[in-house]
C-alpha cells in the first residue's frame, strides 16, 4: 500500500522537528516522491551523511510503502 504525501511530510516533520519541508508526488501514485528538508540536524555533515539520517528516520517503510524518494537536504543557514 502506498504512503500518503502527509504521512511522509509528517513522518519526516517528526524526525526533523525544526526543519523546512517540502514533499513533492513525483509520479501521482503515491509510492515515488521528492523530498526537500532544510535543518540544523545537517550542520557540518557532508550530504551522504545528511541522506542517511534521512533514510534511518524512514527506514521502516523504505522500500515498502515507500518505493522512491529522491533527496535535496541542506543545513538550515546555509
């Protein structure tokens, strides 16, 4: 079954209280989508590191009810 645009936006708004967020549907159906998040959480990381923090915080539906999700993440501030 595929994730809801809000459940991710509010998965990823739990995981990043602070954070900026935009999630796009890339495809309409509900399992591929674009997530945009800007935090204070990325500071001084390289941005695999920043993706991977990402993917823990939704690693129990990577894959599953999340099929796709493209990343742009930045540290709040810059």
């Amino acid at each position: 079954m595929p994730m809801s645009q809000q459940d991710l936006e509010d998965r990823l708004k739990a995981a990043f209280p602070d954070a900026q967020i935009e999630v796009s549907d890339l495809a309409g159906d509900g399992d591929h989508y674009k997530a945009r998040i800007i935090s204070a959480a990325f500071a001084g990381l390289p941005r695999v590191k920043q993706h991977q923090l990402v993917n823990k915080a939704l690693a129990d539906v990577l894959g599953g009810a999340l099929h796709a999700l493209a990343l742009e993440t930045t540290a709040l501030g810059t």
